[in-house]
C-alpha cells in the first residue's frame, strides 16, 4: 500500500487505482494457478487436522521463535526510535515530494526552502516541488510523512 500512495503522488490517483488492479489480479491469478498446480500434482491434502487450535498453552519450538522474534522486534523499534541520540539517520532525508528516503551525499536534487536544506530522489521530483512548494510542504503535503515543521 505505501507503494501505491506513492505512486498516487507521483503519477495521479488514476495510475494508481489501475496498478493497484493490476497489482490484485495478478496475486489472485498467482493463487489459482499455484493452486492448479498443487492440484494437478496430487499435493494437497486430503484430510484437514481435527484439532486446529490446541487446548492449552504449550512452551513448543512455536512459541520459542514467537517469543524470540517479539524481543528482536522490540529492540528494533527501540533502535529505530532513538536513531537521532544513536548517531543514525543525519546521513538520510526525506523526498518532500515523493516520501522516498534519500542519502544527503548521494541526493540528484537539493533545494533551500524557507531556510531548510531539502533534498530530493530525482530531478524530476525537484521539477515538481519547485513549481508548486506548498503542495509539498502545507497541512496536507509532504510534512506528513517528511518531518519538515510547520
């Protein structure tokens, strides 16, 4: 979904209703045909488990990566949350225009708007800020997702 927003952004809502289409048929279409495949190779099962969920709680080698898993994420959030007092993410900007995340280094375009050093995916996307900036940076622009202040 953040794809298709960011294409609904960059290239009008019309493309993007039309790939997000194209995006669903082909996923369904992918199901039914793995779902010919299983069938025309005799993979799928025949019986279904009596008991779906078990009864009670049981400490299973499920349980252990869930458990696992749940502690890795959470010292991920941590580090993506404090990334500024970590020394993280002063390398990296947001496209005002098109949300994409841009090396400061590396970035095609950069802009100085209202005393903000803004740095831009592509040539294109500073095309499109420079003819219109308040799109981009008003209530409803690119402050939403970009961090620019108000």
């Amino acid at each position: 979904m953040p794809l298709v927003l960011i294409y609904r952004k960059f290239y009008g809502g019309r493309l993007a209703l039309r790939l997000l289409a194209v995006f669903w048929a082909v996923m369904a279409s992918a199901g039914l045909v793995t779902g010919t495949i299983f069938s025309a190779v005799g993979i799928v099962p025949k019986s279904r488990p009596l008991r779906v969920v078990p009864e009670h709680v049981s400490l299973d080698a499920t349980t252990v990566l869930n458990i696992a898993f749940a502690v890795v994420f959470a010292g991920l959030y941590w580090a993506y949350r404090n990334r500024e007092r970590l020394g993280g993410g002063s390398r990296y900007a947001i496209d005002p225009v098109c949300g994409m995340q841009v090396e400061r280094a590396n970035a095609p375009a950069g802009a100085d708007y209202e005393g903000r050093q803004l740095f831009f995916c592509s040539d294109r996307c500073a095309e499109h800020f420079r003819a219109d900036p308040a799109r981009f940076t008003g209530p409803f622009g690119g402050e939403a997702h970009s961090g620019l202040p108000g």
